[in-house]
C-alpha cells in the first residue's frame, strides 16, 4: 500500500529522526555526551510544552512547522540518549571496571555445544576480590572446552576466574567483524575455561517464561527427534519451526543461502503468518456470535505469543508477533490503518526496549522484506494481468518474491555478497513444502504422541523436508546459481536504495524528477565500482596475513593472485580469513602453495626460501631454514619469520640485507618478544603480526 500523502504515515514520519538519533547514539556513546543530551532535551520539551499552553498569544496555529520541528528534534535526542544509556560500558558497575579474583555469572541464554565446545552467555551478577564481593553488571561471552551441554542450562549460576579478555577485532582485511558484531549485543569480553575452572553455585534463578519457553522447546526437539531419523531433516524441522538452530549442518545452511530461501531457517513474519492463517481459518465458526470477532483474536494472539514461546522468544518471531497481534486488533475493529504505521509501531516499541536492535541483520531484513512487500509489491503485481485464476496466483506469488528480493539485494549483498540467481523459482518452488511442513510439524508438536496418527505426520514432515533439501541442493549446483563476490561500500548500497525506490516511484507516478535522480545515482554507482575495479586489477600488493597458528602470505598482480600457505582452500581458517581478501580485492585467479614448494611464473619466483615478487623480494626463515654456505650477502625487501626461528639475526645479518622484518602470528609469545627485543636493538623496522592486524605491501 503506498501513502498518498504523509499524513497516512504519520509514525513512519516520526520513526525516521528517532533512528537518526540511535544511529548517533551507536557512534558518539560518551558517557560525558549524556549530561549535555539530557540538559538539551528537558530545555527543548519545556519550551514545546509552554508553546503548546501559550500557542494563541503567539500565534503558534499559523506555524505549524515549528511544532514539528521540536518534535523532531525531541525524538532524535531521545534516541540518541537511549542508545547511549543502553551502552553497557557506559555504567559505572560494569565487571570490567572492578578489579576481581572470581566473577559470578548467570547463564542468560541456551548453552550451545558445537565442535567439542560449549558457548553461552552470561550477566555478571558480582566481582570477588577476596572475601569482598561487589554487585556488577555487563554481559560476557564464555566458551568451554570439552563440557557437557546438558550440564548446564539458562538461569544456572557460575562462579568463575576473572581472567576476561577483550574481543579480537578482524587481524585481516575483509575479515568478519566479530568484535562489533558482539558489540551490537553489548558483549565486550569473552572467557575460554575448562572443565574445573568453574563452580556451579546455584540454578534456574532465571526469567521463569523465558526458562520454561526454552525447555519446552527442548522437549519439542526430542521430540522431532523420536521419529524422524534423518539428521538434516530433524535439524531443518528445528530452525524452520522451532527456531533452533545448533545442530544445522553448513551443507544445509549454503544450499538455503546460495538458493535464496535462506529466510525459510528463520522462524519469522512468515511462518507467524502461517500460523496466524491456519487458526483464521479453523476459527472462522465465531464470526457468527455476537462477541465472536473478539474471542476469535484473543485466541489468535494468545497461540501466536505461544509460538513465540516455542520458538524461545527469537528476535524475529517477536518483532512478527508485536507486528501481526496489531494488525488482528486493527482488523478485528475495523479500523483502517496504514499497515506501514503498524509496521514503525512495532519498530519503535522494539527499539525502545532495546536500541541495539537496529544493528542486527535480521531485524534490518525483516523490517525491509515487509516494507518492500506493502510498498513494491503492489506496483510489481500491476506490471502483468492474466484471466486465468491459477497463472494469476502463480503472478501474485512471483510478484511477492520479486518485491521482497528487490528490496533486500543492497543489503543482502552488502552484508553476504551473494545474489541468487534463481531465487524467483526457488522461492516459487518452498511455498507448497513449506506449508506442508509447518502445518505437519506443528500439529506433530501440539497432538500427543498417537502411534499411527504420530508415524504418519513424522512421515509427512520427514519426506517433505528431505525433497525440499535435494531439490535446493540441485539448484544451488546448477550452473550460474548465484552471483559471488559483490562487495558494496556502504555509499554503493545506499545509492542502490536510492536507484531501486527511485525507479519503482517514477514507473508509478511518471514524475521526470525521479527519473533524473536515477539516472543521476546510477552513473555515481558505476564511476564508483568502475574505479574501485581499476585500482584493484591494477594494483599489486603483498599481504601478511595473521592466521594465527598458519602461515599466511598473498602475492596480488592485478587479478591474479598466489596464496602461500599451509592451510587448503576448504580449511574453514581459509575461508574465514583468507578468502574474504581474495574476493574484496578481485583476484580471480587464485593459486595455492605450501611455504615449501618451488614457484616460477611470469610474476613470482620461490626458489628455497627466498620469494621475488616483481620489484619487491621476500626471504622466510622458519625453524628449520638453513643459511647459505656462501659470505656474500643478497639484498631482500623483507624478512618473514616463522615456526618460532632458532636462528638469532645477528647469524642472518651475516648473509642477507633487509628493510622490514615481518614477525608471524604463529610464533611463540617468548620468541615474538626476543625479536622484537633484537631488532630494537640494532633499530630494524620490524612488524608484530602476533594479535595485530595484517601488514600490506604495496608493489607497483
């Protein structure tokens, strides 16, 4: 539905400075800010207070922008004080401020064991020092190694060491920002401990709906568990209804994402609509009683927040929750409203409870996906008509699917850098499956255990789950599935916004402004990718990578590209840290080496463990890398060392020049420092990679 007039939006129209403000907030969070926002914003209220009291004497009526201006302005300030305010470093009792021998924890969400380890999170209740114990607050990452999920649960109070570290920002370019990502959650400090090194002192002390809606959920998946016998069918039955994600397999996950139906493993809007449409439906006797419209949406809204309960209060699910029990008490009165005020409704109520959901993938995508669909998707269904009832609804459902995908693709690619190509037929193609195994799935949850009824129903949801999966994987190795490698800065993704809403607008009203601000964005859009493909295929570059354990060096020419390493392609520290590079920087042609093989081609030559790289030459001194036997010494650009090195450089000085020494992450704390203690001695560049970024040499 498209707003005539702004008037029709008026919490859209409000939202908008408020999420300028958080935006702010998220970026200038000074505890010292806080003072100064507050100050203004009480002075600012007064005087659109007393203007409102004393608008006859002054003349307000006649200047209605001025009282939009204030409040404007007020909404921002509150964002912006919100945002700051929910800054956890910003209190003064946070763990991190308060020196302690022991923190005391209580685990605040449902403990996940994967790859032998366990991770949670935890509030920090109180710091020990001693026999003192002082009340904190802030939220801290814990892993543990070799645990026993089951051991723990949420509510479960832990005493632990205090022996936090901060989060590690990316040490490679491309890299996944881990520290901001945890950052927007408000985690700051992470803990890795053993079996042993934490006491559990006392348990369930948790939010009792929250601790009962996660073991229900539980009991749920043991339950999908008792007979379906596939694991990827019983993991897809988990996330897809339950919202349970630990156990789905990084198989399932890429075919869902290379095919563009990743958002069916997000128990969302969607499957709530689902919901929502099979108890309308079963519900519908009511309408016929006097107070049965009301009866019929209190029941409606009681099982979907149930739902929500199953699902372990996602995000997600809550956002569509808040969202749809709206959109049933406005149907149910018939009152018309906007559904885009439903939506910013929904949103301001969400922020409000917490400004970091801004931040968060899902929350931006969801919120996109659903405003695509109330504004695009009616412009999308007017492009084609059919007399025929079946190709009409096979159009709505294509039109759906386009609105929904159009609307997202800046975001999506900015943030996965992926376009599925064929996401059109597979979206066409999950909507029968998926009906089939939510309503399947759900009545399995809900039924007790009825021997044939139970087998029939697990049977349904097993099979269907498992043709979905073959079909999607069939699509994601079709040849061209997806578009790969897109990466957008945030200009980019923006001026695409601005290109898409700018078009559908113009192919809607015929406005020439419209027209010209497209055709204006997007030639910016191609100088900007035109010229950052320039300076990529044009450039060359050396990159010592920090891989922590392995040895990471990239040879970039243009869009060819050596990689130097003793991790393959597959190793999932190549795809985390190395990959990301190759693909930002557009090398196409990727070749992969161990440190120990010879290499001659037109631009690199290895021979032993010296590298020449066209103007630039590298020499690598591992652990056990010999010395020529010669006196004469060769000139080299830099000076590698890895595997921990026994060689002192006083011994290399003898036979080689260099200008950098490049000290990798894979070396030992204790011999990082006896380098660096060496080179400083006889004043050599030196660089740490050990806990540092990445070192890029440029070599033109």
């Amino acid at each position: 539905m498209i707003a005539k007039h702004k008037g029709e939006i008026p919490v859209v129209i409000l939202l908008l400075p408020f999420l300028v403000g958080i935006g702010l907030g998220i970026n200038f969070s000074a505890l010292a800010l806080l003072s100064v926002l507050a100050i203004f914003f009480s002075g600012l209220l007064i005087v659109f207070l007393l203007l409102n009291f004393l608008y006859k004497p002054f003349y307000i009526y006649k200047k209605r922008w001025i009282g939009g201006i204030f409040i404007q302005v007020l909404l921002l300030l509150a964002g912006w004080i919100a945002a700051i305010n929910n800054h956890e470093l910003n209190n003064a009792h946070h763990f991190s401020k308060q020196p302690a021998q022991r923190l005391l924890l209580r685990i605040n969400n449902e403990p996940q064991l994967k790859n032998g380890i366990v991770r949670f999170t935890a509030t920090v209740l109180a710091a020990n020092r001693g026999r003192e114990s002082r009340a904190t607050t802030g939220t801290l990452l814990i892993a543990i190694k070799d645990s026993m999920k089951q051991a723990l649960n949420y509510g479960d109070e832990l005493l632990v060491p205090g022996r936090f570290t901060p989060i590690d920002p990316p040490f490679n370019p491309a890299e996944f920002n881990y520290k901001q990502y945890l950052a927007h959650q408000n985690i700051y400090y992470q803990e890795f401990l053993y079996p042993g090194q934490y006491h559990k002192t006392n348990i369930n002390t948790g939010n009792p709906i929250i601790a009962q809606a996660l073991k229900l959920r539980r009991q749920m998946v043991e339950k999908f568990r008792l007979q379906l016998h596939n694991p990827d069918a019983i993991a897809v039955a988990s996330t897809l209804i339950l919202g349970y994600k630990a156990e789905l397999s990084e198989d399932v996950l890429q075919a869902y994402s290379k095919t563009g139906t990743i958002h069916v493993l997000s128990v969302s809007g969607a499957h709530v609509v689902l919901v929502w449409g099979l108890l309308s439906f079963l519900l519908q006797f009511l309408n016929r009683f006097k107070y049965g419209r009301i009866i019929k949406a209190g029941i409606i809204i009681v099982f979907i927040w149930y739902y929500a309960m199953l699902s372990g209060f996602s995000p997600a699910v809550c956002r569509a929750a808040v969202t749809i029990s709206m959109v049933i008490i406005g149907k149910t009165y018939s009152r018309y409203v906007n559904n885009l005020n439903i939506l910013a409704i929904s949103a301001f109520a969400l922020l409000l409870y917490n400004p970091l959901y801004i931040t968060d993938v899902g929350f931006q995508l969801s919120y996109l996906a659903v405003a695509g669909l109330i504004i695009l998707y009616p412009i999308v269904y007017k492009w084609l008509s059919f007399e025929s009832r079946f190709l009409n609804t096979l159009w709505r459902y294509c039109a759906v699917s386009i609105a929904a995908q159009l609307i997202t693709f800046p975001l999506s690619a900015f943030y996965f850098h992926q376009f599925p190509v064929y996401f059109l037929f597979s979206n066409l193609f999950i909507i029968i499956p998926t009906e089939i195994i939510m309503g399947s799935g759900l009545a399995y949850m809900v039924l007790p255990q009825i021997p044939f009824l139970s087998s029939a129903l697990s049977f349904v949801l097993e099979k269907t789950i498992l043709v979905m999966n073959y079909v999607l994987y069939g699509i994601e190795h079709a040849p061209f599935a997806d578009i790969n490698k897109i990466w957008l800065t945030t200009t980019e993704y923006l001026l695409l916004y601005v290109i898409i809403i700018g078009a559908f607008y113009f192919l809607h009203s015929k406005k020439g402004w419209l027209l010209r601000l497209t055709l204006a964005c997007t030639l910016l859009l191609a100088i900007s990718i035109s010229m950052k493909r320039y300076r990529a295929y044009t450039s060359n570059s050396i990159a010592f990578l920090n891989l922590r354990k392995n040895t990471g060096i990239v040879f970039k020419n243009g869009s060819d590209a050596v990689v130097l390493s003793n991790l393959a392609d597959t190793d999932k520290a190549y795809k985390y840290s190395v990959q990301p590079y190759l693909d930002s920087s557009k090398a196409s042609l990727v070749k992969i080496y161990s440190p120990e093989k010879e290499i001659s081609l037109p631009y690199l030559h290895k021979k032993g463990n010296i590298i020449g790289f066209n103007n630039q030459t590298v020499l690598i001194i591992g652990k056990n890398s010999p010395l020529p036997a010669t006196s004469q010494k060769t000139a080299v650009n830099y000076l590698y060392l890895t595997e921990n090195p026994k060689i002192l450089l006083d011994s290399i000085d003898k036979f080689y020049e260099y200008h950098t020494i490049i000290i990798a992450a894979d070396n030992a704390p204790g011999t990082v420092q006896h380098i660096v203690n060496e080179a400083g001695a006889k004043q050599v560049n030196y660089v740490v990679l050990k806990r540092n970024k990445s070192f890029i040499a440029t070599s033109n």
